[in-house]
C-alpha cells in the first residue's frame, strides 16, 4: 500500500496541523545526546525525553489534539477513556485545561502514582480488570450506559497524528536522523511517527520495540494478521496490551521496518542506565526503546530512542534500581562457609578491602550452616565496579581455599 493512501485517513498535514494545534500545551522535549550509550552501542545515539512532558508521558500529545478537535456536543456529554496510565492522564489534563468532564477506566494493577495523578486533574477513576483490554470493555459500557464521548488511547487517527508531532520535533533538531527507536503498546505512537518520519524522509528506520510478554504486535506483524493475546505478562505496564488497533496495524505492516522483542531484565538495565548516566527517570514501558540499542544490526548511525514515558512510582523504581545495580556488576552478594574460630571474619574483610570491594551488608550466622558445630555462614554483600570486578574477587577467594556460593 503507497503512502499516498494513508493521506487520506492519516497525513503529514494531519501531524503538522496537530502541532500548531498543541504546540501552546505540549512541551517541546529537546534531544540529549548519550555519549555514554553512543560509545556502549556503537552508534550516535540520543534521546528524546518524553517523560518530562506535564503529565509524565507523551500520551497528552494525542489525547490534547483529540480532544481540541471534538465538537461542542461531543465535549458536553463528557469524556470517557480506558488506560493503563499515561492516556489517563492526557486526557484527564486536556479535560481540567478545557472544563470537561473526564471518567477514567483503570486496570486494578494500575501503579498508585497513575491513579493518584489522573484524580488530581479532576478526573473521576474506576479500576476495572487487571489488563488494559479488560478497562477498556469496561469503558465501553459505560459509554453506552452514560453517553459519554470515548477517547481511544491509540486506534484513533487524530490521536495517531498528535503522537506524530514527536517526528516533527525530531527531524527539526537533527534531520539527518538513521533510525528512531519507538516502545509500542497498542501502536498509536508508533503509527504517527512512522507516517510523518516517512513523509519527510522515506529512508529512515522506524524500529518498534516490545516486551516479549506482550509482543501481539510482532505476532501480528509476523502471521499478517491481528494477534490477540490470551495474557500479558511484562513489567512494562503502559505497554501491556493483549490485542493492538487495527488502524495502527494496518499503518505498521508496512511503514515500520522492524520490531525489536525484549524481556524484563533488558527493561531494568535500561531503567538503570537512564538514572545514572542521565538523571531521567523511565517507566518500564519508557525504557523499551533505550534497552533496545543493544540489539540494533547497524552501526555508526544516529538513532533516537524515545523515552515515552516516567510516570513509575518510588517503591518500584527503588526494587528497579537494585536489580540494575546486580545485572550491571555493581552489587554483588555470595555466601562463603567459615571455620568457627576467632579471625575468619576479619579475614575475609581485610581480602575484601585489597581488592577494593566496599561491604555493604554482612550476615554471619551459625545456624545457616548444616554443620554448625564447626562452621559458619557468612553472607556478604559488597559494592564493587563491574563484572571483571567480581571475576578477580571470586578468583582470589577461591585461590585463598574459600568456596563460594553466588547468590545475585
């Protein structure tokens, strides 16, 4: 299918009519430059932080030029939409700015700091399932029941095109941009970006990035047809949708090059890495497309990788971080059994802090030992810098006649 097809339902002029349209509300995100992940990954790698938009996400793109476009009867009956989220809160603010009434259906599993945020913009909350696709029936009937306008978080052309005002911004900053990374959920984003990137520039790479627990996308892109999803499993909530819209889908079949699958343990990583290479903050969904450098075929390239969104609540993103400070060599926890007699312990400190390895944490504890009458447990915990780090700390223990058992 020619592109020229597409302008009949989503255009370019459709995107750039959505900028003007937004552009009083909407933050402009600059592009940062990653010298850390450029050299990591071997390309020219920089981000486009959507996650400093006012509602945390890119997702009031969409929902504020939907929104702007209703008539005054739709606005009046009041609005309705099912998220998981980021579309929450898009289209809960575009109400507040605007003085319409917003319902939101969230799936119960819903992070308390979504929930929390779409209820300080005015809007009424009803959790409803534990997927998206469950709030989104949910939605629907109350449409019906109330008469409510319905607002769709991403099958919907003029939220496709407010989404699409993120390639704008792009390809003003660095026109020469090879590739652009996009995390995909129901395809909404993905959908707007690739038709205005294309538009402007039809050799650049639109790359699509999933959970592998919540793939329905690349399945459907893969079998041809759209994929339903019996479940989800990803902690990448905001992008945990079972069956993806059938307008994003027949736009992606054939202007997105390629979707990149990814499972959780990248998502930490990447989370990490944005925190401490970057100081920004990333939901899971947010970090699918900077954990998705890793798996790039190209070389020497500019790639932009969106962060979509950071609206993560402090407790996960505090068990996020620890997990990264593990997979990416910076903690590093084993057990080692000790004689029971004066010095072991002091012993093994001293080995410790030769080889530059800060302890954390220690547990010295008899009754972990099945032989206890003549040995100890010893759990330790230390801060160390890298995984060669650790090499050279097992390698040297074992040398000294210590057995370890390597926890995390």
């Amino acid at each position: 299918m020619s592109l020229d097809s597409y302008r009949k339902s989503l255009t370019l002029q459709d995107v750039l009519d959505a900028k003007e349209r937004i552009k009083s509300t909407c933050t402009q995100t600059k592009l940062i430059y990653s010298y850390d992940l450029s050299k990591e990954y071997n390309n020219e790698v920089y981000l486009k932080p959507e996650n400093l938009q006012v509602t945390g996400s890119f997702k009031i793109r969409g929902a504020l030029n939907k929104i702007m476009l209703l008539t005054d009867a739709e606005k009046n009956k009041g609005l309705i939409a099912s998220s998981a989220g980021n579309h929450a809160q898009g289209v809960a603010y575009s109400g507040h700015a605007l003085g319409i009434d917003v319902t939101i259906v969230m799936p119960k599993t819903t992070p308390l700091i979504k929930v929390a945020a779409t209820k300080n913009w005015g809007a009424t909350v009803v959790l409803a399932g534990d997927v998206y696709d469950e709030a989104y029936e949910e939605a629907r009937k109350i449409e019906k029941e109330k008469g409510y306008t319905f607002i769709h978080p991403f099958d919907d052309l003029d939220v496709m095109a407010g989404q699409g005002t993120i390639a704008l911004e792009i390809l003003e900053e660095l026109a020469k941009t090879d590739v652009i990374l996009v995390p995909i959920g129901g395809g909404g984003l993905i959908s707007g970006i690739a038709v205005a990137a294309k538009a402007i520039n039809p050799h650049i790479k639109v790359i699509g990035v999933e959970s592998t627990g919540a793939q329905a996308m690349k399945l459907s892109m893969d079998s041809g047809k759209l994929v339903h999803l019996p479940y989800v499993d990803t902690i990448a909530d905001g992008a945990a949708v079972k069956k993806p819209g059938h307008l994003a889908f027949d736009i992606i079949k054939d202007y997105v090059d390629e979707i990149i699958t990814l499972d959780d343990h990248d998502l930490i990583e990447a989370i990490f890495l944005l925190v401490e290479k970057h100081k920004l903050v990333a939901e899971a969904t947010g970090a699918l497309s900077v954990a998705a450098l890793r798996k790039l075929k190209v070389k020497n390239k500019k790639v932009v990788s969106i962060i979509s969104g950071g609206n993560i609540d402090v407790l996960t993103m505090s068990s996020l971080l620890n997990h990264g400070l593990y997979s990416r060599g910076r903690l590093f926890c084993f057990s080692v059994k000790l004689k029971d007699t004066p010095g072991q312990l002091v012993k093994i400190a001293e080995l410790l802090a030769n080889l530059g390895a800060n302890i954390v944490k220690l547990d010295h504890n008899q009754f972990k030992a099945l032989d206890r009458l003549t040995y100890v447990a010893l759990e330790v915990t230390v801060e160390v810098n890298g995984h060669h780090h650790i090499k050279q700390i097992t390698e040297t223990l074992k040398d000294e006649g210590y057995h370890l058992d390597i926890l995390y």
